[in-house]
C-alpha cells in the first residue's frame, strides 16, 4: 500500500526493501488514468531499481481524488491474474470509502 509519496504498509516481503520508497512514475499513471484495478503482465518497475514479472495497482479513491495505491506483484514466473485484480479493486474501493466516513 502506498500514499501519493510513498510506500507506508507491506505484506509479504522484505519491509526494508520497499518502505518508505517512491512507486514507480509508470504504474502511478496507469493507475490514475484507470477507473479500476490495472494489471500489467510484463515486466515493471514497482520503486526505484526493484521490477516485478507482473503486477495489479489500483487507486484508493474519496471523492474522486486519489489518496494512495493498492499494489499486488510476483517478482517470479506467476503472472497476476483476474483474481488479484479485483483483489487491489477491491480493497482500494473500500478504503476510499472508508476515508469518506
């Protein structure tokens, strides 16, 4: 999970390695052009000098601003399906409308 700055909160690996960190320029774009969870099944750019084989970003929207990122990625051979796609489209959604409350 990432704000507009930075990555804040990781699950699933090395926390030193991504905290902190800027999200790459080229999936923060894609994921504020789409209305919903993007996935790219090639290799991409998660922060500087880290790339993943495939990935799923959504954008946590309130009010139809963006306040941050959900990203889902496999550094291996396993590509990021639909069910990881509405995964971060998922949780992104309900975090958006959780800061609306």
């Amino acid at each position: 999970m990432a704000d507009e700055h930075e990555v804040v909160a990781i699950a699933g690996g090395p926390k030193k390695t991504y905290l902190g960190k800027e999200l790459a320029q080229e999936i923060l774009q894609k994921a504020r052009e789409s209305e919903g969870a993007v996935t790219l099944n090639q290799k991409v750019q998660i922060v500087e000098g880290i790339y993943a084989e495939s990935a799923a970003i959504a954008s946590i929207k309130a009010e139809n601003t963006s306040a941050g990122f959900i990203v889902v990625f496999s550094k291996d051979d396993k590509k990021i399906g639909s069910l990881e796609s509405r995964l971060v489209q998922t949780a992104a959604g309900f975090l958006g409308k959780q800061l609306i409350s």
